[in-house]
C-alpha cells in the first residue's frame, strides 16, 4: 500500500536519491533550479509516496514572488516516481495531494515549467504565465500556471523571484 505524506528530515538523502536515479542530476541544471537553490521548500509541501517502508515517489513545492506585483505563489517541481512505478498512476496522486495541501494551506497559485499535456489534467496551461519570466532560459509551451484562488495570476507581469525560507548553515554542515 502506497502512503502518501510529508516528508520527514531522516527521508533527506532518500527523496535525493530518488531523484538523482530519476533525473540523473538534470533537475539541478534547469532554470526552476535557480528559483529552488539554497531555500527550503515551503511548508509541509514536501510531500512524498512511501511503499513498504521504501520512498517510492516525491514532489516539493517552493515559495516564489510573481511579477512586479510580488504575488506569493508556489513553484511546483521536481516531481518524481521511481522508474518501475511510472505510468502507474502515482505521480498523478501527489500532484493531487500536494495541490490540494497548497489550497489548504490558503495557496493562491501554482506555476512550474514541465510537459503541458500531463499538467493540463490538473488545470495547468500556459496563458496562466503568460505575462512572467523565469531568471533564466525555458520553454514559453512549457511554462504553466494554475490559480487556487480565482483571479491569482490574473495581470501579472515580470520576473518571478525566490522568497521562501533559505537553508540554514548549520543544515549544510549537518548534511
């Protein structure tokens, strides 16, 4: 049985793996990447899929400020399911956790850069994001929004910045 939940501190090196073995290191090469160094993703939204004692899955969502309007918003990614497991159905349930968590936690949207066919199901789509850029090269196709709360993304227009919380010191010595 798959449990999907907040991931907890001791899970660190496993969610890395994970997506080491997935992404063979490209995750830290993207532009999204430059939005996510250095921060901590926001609060319990680091969420992974754990099968029998094993993290079989992980999605993380970061604090971002969104145009010259300084919007708070979240930037979805990476999402993660190891190998054997895709196709399976299980990325589809954390998207719908973590979304659903976001809201809860009072959220107003979400934008990431990924495959707009699988995030449409969600709600995603590019004319979200229109008005915004990312520090760095992406796809226009592959940048998408998606509102919690209606009208969220609604005129924006500029960058889109870092503001969640910044790693500790003591957390990169410690690790």
């Amino acid at each position: 049985m798959i449990v999907i939940d907040e991931r907890g501190p001791q899970e660190a090196p496993a969610a890395e793996a994970l997506l080491m073995r997935v992404f063979g290191g490209s995750h830290l090469r993207k532009t999204s990447q430059r939005l996510r160094a250095g921060r901590l993703p926001a609060e319990g939204l680091h969420l992974v899929a754990r099968e029998g004692g094993g993290l079989v899955g992980s999605v993380q969502l970061w604090e971002v400020a969104l145009g010259r309007q300084q919007r708070p918003a979240l930037l979805l990614g990476p999402l993660a399911v190891r190998p054997e497991l895709q196709g399976a159905g299980l990325g589809a349930q954390l998207m719908r956790v973590s979304l659903a968590r976001a809201a809860e936690r009072g959220h107003g949207g979400v934008i990431l850069v990924g495959d707009a066919p699988y995030y449409r199901r969600f709600g995603f789509c590019a004319s979200r994001t229109e008005g915004l850029t990312l520090p760095g090269p992406f796809e226009r196709d592959r940048f998408l929004g998606l509102e919690l709360k209606d009208g969220w993304l609604d005129g924006l227009e500029g960058g889109v910045a870092p503001i969640g919380k910044e790693i500790a010191v003591s957390t990169l010595v410690a690790a």
